[in-house]
C-alpha cells in the first residue's frame, strides 16, 4: 500500500495538512519546470499520470474506505500537467519582498482658541510583499502580472496646540499590475 499511497498523494504532498491539493498542483508545476518542451515528452507524462493516478487512488480510496480521500492529489497534478502542456519555459513566478517609506504630511491646521489643532509630519515604515507571473513570447513581447500588498507601521499624530488631540491610522496598500514590454 506505501507504494500507492507514494504515487496517489503525489510524493506525499497530499498528506501536508493545509490546501494538499494546491500542494500537489505546485508540485506538479516544479516537476514540468524541469520537463523538456516536446509533444511526446509532455503527453508521455501526463498519460503516465493519469493511469498510475487512476489505479492509485482507486486503490487508495479503497483501503482507507473513503469516496475521496482529500490526501489524493495525483488528480491535481494531472490536471496542472494538462494546463501546463506545451507551455514554453519562458514562463516564470516570483515572489516580491520590500521595505518602504512613506512621510505622511498633515494639511490639518484649524485655529478656533482651546479647539485648535497642528499636526506635525510624520514618518513611517512598512513591509512589501506579494508574488507575479511573467511570460516572453518568442516575438520579444513580455507580459507581466503582479500583486503587492505593503503594510505600514500605525501612523499617530498629535496635534501640537490648542486640544492636543491625537490621531492615528493603519495605512495599507494594495496593487495589482499589469505591464506588457519588449525584451532586447
């Protein structure tokens, strides 16, 4: 039962205990990443797959006495490999880190005796994440997809007269992207 246990859960990515079958996808994406682009070698794959994934599982889903085990995944990497066929390898994914700085300026200055309020400017930092695809025609032509999202320190002011009020805020940024370019 190891054996089919191995091949229905797709290396054992099925048995990780958050979202096994996006891991079988991603698993599957890693492994066509090392594929080489030919007609016979991707429907080779993918044929192998589908006949050892359908016996597996079947066998799998039988021992364990459940429809369908959420830890088959063998489905999902069929299906990634199908998505993935005969896609060039001038496709990448990646990942974004940052830091950023962001000076907030404060317009607010109201002058009405014990109600007034001047606010200062103030400096914050925050974190960037966020993952894109990117993919080269053999033209030249590149396209490129992303999404950010940068998180801020709290932003706090306090008015510096009159009622000496404090303000503060959570600023967030997100941002989808979409360029299109030429690569020389």
């Amino acid at each position: 039962m190891t054996l089919w246990r191995f091949v229905a859960t797709f290396f054992y990515l099925g048995k990780l205990p958050i979202a096994p079958g996006t891991w079988g996808s991603m698993g599957a994406l890693i492994l066509w990443l090392f594929l080489p682009v030919t007609t016979s070698v991707h429907l080779s794959v993918i044929l192998l797959l589908f006949v050892l994934g359908v016996y597996s599982s079947h066998k799998v889903a039988k021992y364990m006495q459940v429809h369908d085990p959420s830890e088959v995944v063998i489905d999902e990497a069929v299906g990634m490999g199908i998505s993935l066929f005969m896609l060039p390898h001038n496709f990448g994914l990646y990942l974004k880190g940052g830091v950023s700085r962001v000076t907030v300026n404060s317009l607010e200055s109201i002058a009405i005796g014990a109600d007034s309020s001047v606010y200062g400017n103030e400096t914050v930092y925050g974190g960037m994440y966020g993952l894109g695809a990117k993919i080269v025609h053999d033209s030249g032509l590149l396209f490129k997809l992303e999404y950010t999202k940068t998180i801020y320190e709290t932003v706090k002011m306090t008015s510096t007269s009159g009622n000496l009020n404090i303000i503060s805020a959570d600023p967030e940024i997100e941002a989808f992207r979409f360029a299109i370019g030429y690569q020389f």
